[in-house]
C-alpha cells in the first residue's frame, strides 16, 4: 500500500514536473483572464504542496524538518543498481550501498508560466540571485536504532557541499564510488539493523552560504548528544534554507 501510493504520487509528480498535472493538460491554459485572478481550485496540484503533503504524511515534516515549502525537486538515482528515489518507495539495502547521483529542478510556479509569474520580480535580479546560491545535499536516518527507539538519531549518512544550480550530474557515472571535492561528510551506506523495521532516509538540499561548514563532530545525533537532533540543528547552526527533500525506506532482510 505504502509503496503502491508512494510511486503512484511521484510518478504523477515526475510527470507533472515536466508540463501539466496529470488529467488537467489544457485546463490551466484555456482559462479566461478572470479566473486567473482567483485562487486557484486546482491549486493543491502543485508540485510543491504534493512533496509536502508527502512529507507530512510520513513525519519527516516534524520528525526531521520544520514546515516548509519544496521550491526544488531532488532527483536522485542509485547508478549501479538503477534504482529511484521516489518519496518513500523501498529499496533493497544493496541497492543504496555506493553514491547516488543526482539533479534538482527549480519548482516555482512552473505550472504557470503567465499571470502569476509576472507577478514576480524583475527576471533579472531572480538570475543573479540564482547565480549566487550554493547548495548542500544531505542523508540522514530519523530512526535510528528504529522508528520506534530512535536513540542514535539521527544519524549523518553523506553531506556534499559547495553544489552550484542549475546542476548537472556531478558525479562521473563511470566512477560514483570516487569522493569528491564538497564532501565534508563521506557517504556511509544505509545499513539498518536486523529487526528495527523500515527506516526512513532522508535526502534534504539545503540553500546558503557553504564557503566554511564543517562536519558534524560525530554520525550519531549529528554531534549534538541528543536523540532527535540533527540536519535541522546543523542547518540552523550554519545558516542554511531547506528548500528540497526526498526519501526512501530501507529495512534489513531480517525481520
Ligand atoms: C567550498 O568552496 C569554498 C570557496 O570556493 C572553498 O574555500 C571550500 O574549501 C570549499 N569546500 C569544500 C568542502 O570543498
């Protein structure tokens, strides 16, 4: 069931990130003026408030995160076992145990590119503001030990940093297992115990200044010595926005 709705909302997502929400192609484009004036009722097609509710629907928006709204979508591959992150699908622990690689792809108001967009500010400054962002990708495990005892959370699984947009795969495909330059935290696989159910694993891009971060003292609790506690402290310490997350389960063959 979790898996079933899990892909079902991501592929509708995937299909709607690149033209229209599924079963409204024209709609949005045949409306008249007056109507664009007016809240939206198929507002809650967004792009945005589906990664959302998403997050909600699974606590990672109050386990891991504070609310917020996604204005990117993380798109993030497992190279060697083609494997997809698509909020919350489970994946074989064998097949997330090397890098990922990843792209992730502006939101804001990408279903309407009329009205509403020139609303917004002069393009020009929206570029040179995009120009000047960094980014930092993040894993991090809300349940370990488990879901239900979550006394080393959360655990610091990867942080790459110094990311630029729009980005292309920064990794050489050929090579994924390579560090590279911005990672202050190496990647350590996913690796649940055996009977500690599913885990959550949380990919989170972060906006902000990554000239100086440094990594977390420890894995465990992201250094700060409490359950609980970890990318949500770490970013606040550093400055840095959530603007993106995605997430899959992993669960130990042995149950
Ligand atoms: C990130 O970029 C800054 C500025 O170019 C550099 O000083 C820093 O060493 C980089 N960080 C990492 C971890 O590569």
């Amino acid at each position: 069931m979790r898996l079933t709705t899990s892909i079902g909302i991501a592929l509708a997502l995937l299909d709607s990130a690149a033209s229209l929400p599924v079963g409204e192609e024209q709609r949005p484009l045949s409306l008249p003026d007056e109507a664009l004036e007016r809240p939206m009722p198929y507002a809650h097609y967004s792009v945005q408030s589906t990664i959302r509710d998403v997050l909600v629907e699974h606590d990672i928006i109050d386990d891991v995160l504070d609310d917020f709204e996604p204005s990117y979508y993380l798109d993030i591959n497992y190279p060697k076992s083609h494997e997809t992150v698509l909020l919350g699908n489970d994946l074989p622990v064998d097949a997330v145990s090397s890098r990922p690689v990843f792209t992730f792809h502006s939101i804001d108001n990408s279903f309407y590119p009329t009205r509403r967009r020139s609303k917004k500010s002069d393009p020009c400054t929206t570029r040179t503001e995009r120009k000047k962002s960094t980014f930092t990708l993040i894993l991090t495990d809300p349940d370990a030990k488990s879901r239900d005892n979550p006394k080393m959370s959360e655990m610091c699984h990867w942080i790459l940093t110094n990311l630029t947009t729009p980005i292309e795969l920064p990794y050489d495909l050929q090579e994924p297992l390579k560090a590279k330059p911005g990672e202050i935290e190496e990647y350590l696989p996913p690796g649940p115990p055996p009977k500690t159910g599913a885990h959550r694993y949380v990919f989170v891009l972060l906006e902000g200044d990554t000239a100086n971060l440094n990594p977390p003292a420890e894995r465990p609790h992201w250094g700060y010595g409490k359950p609980r506690h970890g990318v949500r402290d770490w970013a606040k310490e550093n400055g840095l926005t959530v603007v993106g997350a995605n997430f899959f389960f992993a669960q130990n063959e042995k149950q």
